[in-house]
C-alpha cells in the first residue's frame, strides 16, 4: 500500500531512499546480485532454455540474509511482512 504523503514529504523521502540506496552495503549487494543473476540465467539455459530461464527469473531476487533465491514479494521486510513491528520496544539489547 502507498504512503499518502504530501508532495513536500515525498520529495523528501526519495532524496533519503536514493542516499540510502547509493551506500556502499547497498552497492556492492547490487553488483552480487547482477552477477549471481547472469551466473544463474547462463546456468538455467543449458538446461530448460532460454524462455523458461527467463521466466524462472523474471520474479526472484537473490536474499542476502537467507542466501537463497525467493520471489521478490518475499524478498522484503521481514520476508514480505513489512517492518512495522520493528522499533525500539521490540529489541532489547
């Protein structure tokens, strides 16, 4: 669901998503998984063909945390839950 921001607080939110996306974590797991993607397309090729690979492809990503391919659905917060219930009073250290 969309967050119904005002154009001032929309704004503001993509300059910090883009800062946040441009880091260097974020980079480097960028290129990981360009390069897991065209190692796995080449693999799946060989085996099922082209227009299966791709269609196999078309919706994973490569989850970092579980090291494993998911639907990119899944590939969110907390497994395509979200992070509302993350906050201070739910970790304690």
């Amino acid at each position: 669901m969309a967050q119904n921001l005002s154009p001032k607080a929309a704004k503001n939110k993509a300059v910090r998503d883009l800062k946040y996306a441009k880091t260097d974590r974020r980079r480097e797991m960028k290129a990981a998984n360009q390069k897991r993607r065209g190692e796995k397309l080449r693999s799946l090729i060989k085996c099922v063909g082209l227009a299966a690979a791709k269609a196999w492809l078309r919706n994973k990503d490569w989850d970092h945390e579980d090291q494993r391919w998911e639907k990119r659905s899944k590939n969110r917060g907390n497994d395509g839950n979200g992070t509302k219930s993350e906050g201070k009073r739910n970790y304690k250290a």
